[in-house]
C-alpha cells in the first residue's frame, strides 16, 4: 500500500496510525467505520475522517436513530471519543441504549461448498452478490438486544451536550452556539489534527465522533427558510472544522419537515447523504417482505479524486436483523417480456393490488406467470 | 487536464484561455471535477494560478490534480500557486462573531466579498507582466446558500470581470442549479452576460447511468462583425479516476 507524505495541516491525514481506521489505498484519506459494515462498503470503505455524514431521517425516526447509536457504539468499540448532541431529549437516553459489540465474525461463503451445480452457460458469470459487504476488515457488528450500560462507557471517552438545559438561557442563535461548543471539546481534548511539526507527536491522536440527532427538527427553530439558512451556515463551518481537525460527523435531518430544494442544499453541504426511507405504517409492497425500508444515496462522497465513488447501484434496501443492519442491492424481477425493466416492479405491483380489490376489477395487463 | 476537452474548445498548452471569464454550471451532476483540469491545465503550461476554495479543502485538489499530473504543493513553493481558503476564513469568522445585536442573518461578514476581491486583486497584480494568470473560485453560488445578497455576488463576478478586462487573467467559477436559495435564478442571466464561455453539464434525464455520466455543452461567446456570436458544441462525458471522455451524444461505448 502506498504511503503517501504527510500533508498538511487541515487535510486528510495518512501516514499517522490511530486505532479504528484505515487509510485507503488510492485517495489518501483516512477511514473510519460508520458502525454499519454495509454502509462502510457503499462509501467505498468507511467514512473519512474529517467528514459530515447527513442522514435524512424515516418519518418515525426510529432507524435513524439506530443509525446514530450504531455510529457512536463503533466510537467507543474503537476507543474514539463520542460526543452526542441532542436537543429533542436527554443524550443519556441514548448514550445508555449503545448497543454491545458482537464478537467479529466473518461472514463465511456458504455458496462455497461444489454441492449445487450451476448450468453450464451460467458458470462463468460472476455470482450475484446480493448483500452488499461481505468481509468486513475493522467495523463491528453490534447486537442491538444488548446495550452497553454506564460502567462499560466509564472508561471511555463519553461527551454530550444537552440542549435541551439551554432553553432557559439567552442563546441568540442555538446553531452558533453548538458549533462554538463543538470546537471547544475538539480544543480541550486534543483532538486538532497535528500540524507538520507535530509529526512525531502521533501516539496521542484521536478521533472525535460527533453525532448530532433530529437537527433541523422544529426544537431548532422554525422550519422556515430562516432556518435553513441557519442551517446551511452551520454545516458549511461544521465541515470546515472537521477539516481541520481528526473528527467526524453524522448528523440525522428530519428531511421531509423542508421543501426538497433546502434539502438539496443541505445535501450540497454535506460530503455524503444517505436516505432513510422505512415501510413502518404504510402498506409495504410484496417484493420488498423481509426488508424494513429502503436506503437511498442521495449525494455520493468525493472526496480527493476526480468521481466519487459509485457502487454498482443506487437503490438499496435495509433489514434490520438482531446483530446486523444488512443492506442489500434491490434487484430488478427477471426479464419477462421486451419491456420489462424498472417497470417490471410497477407492473407486479399493480397486478397484485387489482387482484385484491373486492369488485374484481378486471386488470388490463395479463397476469405474470412467474 | 484533460485532453478530449482541451481539443473541444480549442485549448492548449500553448493556447491557454486569454481574457475569458468562464463559468461552469451544473444540473443533476456535480461539475466540479473541470476546475481541476484548468488548474492543471496552467500549471503544465507554467502559468499562475489563484484559488480561492470555498467548497473543498486544499489537500482535496491536491491529491485530484495529482492524478491529471500536477503537483499543487510543489507550485504553492514556487509561487506559481496561491490558495485563499474561505473555509477557514467564514468558520473563524462564525464562530467568534458573538454580537449582541440580532445580526441573524449574517454568518459572515458583509465585507467579506469586497474583501475578498481586494486580495484577489493585490494577487493578480503580483503575478509577472508575461505570465497569465487564472482566478479560480470554487463555487460563487455557495454564498448565495450562505445568505449573501445576490447583489453582491453580482457585484464580485463584475469585478473579476474587470480583472480580466486589465490583466491577461481569467476567471473561472463554478454555479450549481440545484440549490435553494430564491434568487439563484437570476444569478444564471447575469453570470451568462458576463461570461465568455459557458461549460454546461447537464445529468442524464433518465437518471444516473455508470457509462454516461451526463451532457457536457461548451458555449463559447465571440464577437464577429460587430456581433456576438455563440458557439455551441454538445457533447456527452463520462468521467474516469484520471480523465474525461467525450463522445457525441448516443455514441457512447456502451451503446455501440
């Protein structure tokens, strides 16, 4: 792997060592895992250090939330510092519910045994892949039906802030003031990123994970376009200060409270945006049975190349399993008739609803024999 | 830098962009993978480049202009480079401005274009008389997100115009159409009456495909018997790690 020289300060950082991440081989940055080996695998690897993460929140907000505690249970599975910031409710109410790391397993290849015989003219096409990592090399897999509990977290590097405490202060503006709070912990704790001539100063550096949950909700402010100007200053020097120091971001929007232009930009400020959309309360259609919600890229992460990188699609869909969070490829129904395509999802679902209607309608598509 | 596009709009080396203000604009893409081919573009021809990075950090162009082969680091010694960084400009700014009064709507300060103007002038002024000289600002339209008044904006875009009209400089930003600020609109008129040349990338309608990233249109403005004349050449792109490639439109690879 080639090392590249050490850069500057206010960069991407290769060359220093720090438990929990990796360097990745051709754009000189820094990974980390987001707590979920799939998304580590759809970001080419793992987030790097010195990035803002939006996720934009399912409109229960439950597995954003998941998320968020998968995001800050790898912070204190690699010994980072976490530092949580909530203002919809206390932060212990998370930090207490971090799930457990499992012990790492590695996914085995069941299809490895010679037992099935493939037809001939498959034999030589590349297998499908249908869950989108398969060998995670330093992400955890968490167990969500255990949590760690207050005296595992006493050892490590735990910070919150409270929001929720300021509301009877005088704050002008709440956004300003988290952004001033973030900076304070990076500079009391260490966690800048070295410059040149720190270079042999490297066995104290850290990361700092900071997760910020329901931003934007209407606790911030007003969903007005007041707001999300605030909010797009604020993002614009949240990534600023990660870039200058060893932190990285994953911040949960409540999207669908903006008009879908002020979500655009904020995704424009964001250097990656993933969105969460979950089947909870809505009729879930027939094909999508054993997963909870699809997962969408919404702005892919560039970061130090020319294109970013681009996984084989775009269209995802997630289960939430008791020791994994699996995201899978969606793959499209076999090939049919000349036209089928993307419309081939449309077609079966308009099948099966017309099927179910009390009158009997009569369908005007032949039903699909599969 | 990128050859296919170099012979598309009739660039070079030796034929570097005199005098343009060119601008960038992208739809359902992100375009800002061009500003590294101008940057080393001129850097291969040994010429002077300022950046101001609003949207990235440094190091991120460094490592990407690497791979099109030039070395951002090695030129900032030699002075051939100079980088203005907004990013940590507006952060310091925001975060120690803690005024009483209810400036709200001001993260930044209203200076900070003209200011910005001014060090990008003093900049150009130092670059040798022989030498040409290209002003780079990441994105213009990011300040619109910010909370700039648009007139400000304008008003700095007209400025770097007059850079270019006095010096042998040239000027180039990039605009996203897809943000949300109300006035962006208009900014697209008025960076068009200004601008001499016009990249125009526009992502596939049918959505996002691995083979063709998009459409790539040059309008170059020139001025012919008294009048304006705009050339127009369409392309389809696909971007790779290390170059871009132009095809006519549905003439791309994987169709044929």
């Amino acid at each position: 792997m080639k090392k590249v020289t050490f850069t500057k300060k206010g960069t991407k950082k290769s060359g220093i060592s720090i438990p929990g991440t990796q360097p990745s081989t051709n754009n000189g940055l820094l990974l980390t895992s987001t707590g979920i080996p799939s998304l580590d695998a759809l970001l080419g690897g793992g987030l790097p250090v010195g990035t803002v993460l939006l996720i934009e929140e399912d409109h229960t907000n439950r597995f954003a939330r998941i998320v968020s505690k998968y995001f800050l249970a790898e912070g204190t599975a690699c010994n980072h510092g976490i530092y949580l910031i909530t203002r919809n409710e206390k932060p212990q109410k998370i930090l207490l519910q971090l799930p457990m790391p499992t012990t790492m397993e590695k996914v085995s290849r069941e299809a490895g045994s010679g037992e099935m015989n493939i037809a001939i003219r498959y034999h030589d096409l590349p297998k499908a892949q249908k869950s989108v990592a398969d060998v995670s090399r330093y992400g955890h897999h968490f167990d969500l039906s255990k949590t760690m509990d207050a005296l595992q977290l006493a050892d490590k590097e735990v910070h919150s802030l409270n929001l929720l405490e300021t509301i009877d202060k005088e704050i002008k503006d709440i956004f300003r003031y988290t952004l001033q709070q973030i900076k304070i912990k990076i500079d009391t704790n260490n966690y800048a990123a070295p410059s040149d001539t720190d270079v042999g100063n490297e066995k104290n550096l850290n990361i700092l994970r900071v997760a910020i949950t329901n931003f934007g909700s209407p606790m911030w402010g007003e969903n007005d376009s007041e707001t999300a100007m605030k909010i797009n200053k604020f993002l614009f020097c949240l990534r600023a200060l990660a870039r200058q120091s060893l932190m990285v971001c994953c911040i949960t929007i409540p999207t669908n409270l903006y008009t879908s232009t002020q979500v655009e930009t904020f995704r424009q400020l964001c250097d990656c945006s993933v969105e969460l959309q979950s089947f909870e309360g809505k009729k879930k259609n027939p094909l999508y049975k054993q997963y909870h919600g699809l997962l969408k890229m919404r702005k892919l992460l560039c970061l130090n190349s020319l294109l970013p990188y681009v996984p084989e699609t775009l269209d995802f869909a997630f289960e939430l399993k008791k020791t994994k969070f699996v995201i899978e490829y969606l793959h499209l129904p076999p090939d049919v008739s000349d036209t089928a395509s993307r419309q081939g999802v449309e077609e079966i679902d308009t099948n099966k609803v017309s099927k179910s209607s009390p009158c009997g309608g009569t369908t005007l598509k032949k039903d699909l024999d599969f | 830098m990128f050859e296919e596009l170099n012979r598309l709009a009739g660039w070079s080396t030796e034929k570097l962009p005199d005098r343009e203000v060119i601008f960038i604009t992208d739809k359902g893409c992100n375009g800002t993978f061009l500003l590294h081919h101008f940057i080393a573009l001129y850097l291969k021809a040994g010429q002077h480049v300022v950046l101001v990075t609003v949207e990235q950090s440094f190091a991120h162009y460094s490592v990407a202009c690497g791979k099109l082969g030039a070395n951002l680091t090695k030129s900032k010694t030699e002075g051939k480079l100079t980088h203005v960084d907004m990013m940590k400009a507006g952060l310091n700014e925001y975060l120690q401005e803690s005024s009483p009064t209810d400036q709200l709507s001001k993260g930044f300060s209203n200076k900070t274009l003209e200011q910005l103007n001014d060090m990008i002038h003093d900049l150009v002024n130092s670059v040798p008389v022989d030498k040409k000289s290209i002003v780079i600002v990441d994105d213009l339209s990011l300040f619109l997100s910010l909370g700039f008044p648009i007139e400000d904006v304008i008003t700095f875009y007209h400025k770097m115009k007059y850079i270019t009209r006095t010096k042998p400089a040239s000027f180039l930003t990039v605009l996203h159409l897809d943000g949300s600020a109300e006035d962006l609109p208009t900014l697209y008129p008025n960076f068009s009456y200004y601008g001499t040349c016009e990249l125009k990338l526009e992502g596939l309608e049918s959505g996002y495909s691995k083979d063709v990233h998009g459409t790539l249109e040059v309008i170059q403005k020139s001025m012919k018997n008294l009048r304006t004349v705009f050339e127009r050449k369409v392309r389809q792109y696909k971007v790779t790690e290390r170059t871009l490639h132009l095809f006519a439109p549905g003439t791309s690879k994987a169709v044929l």
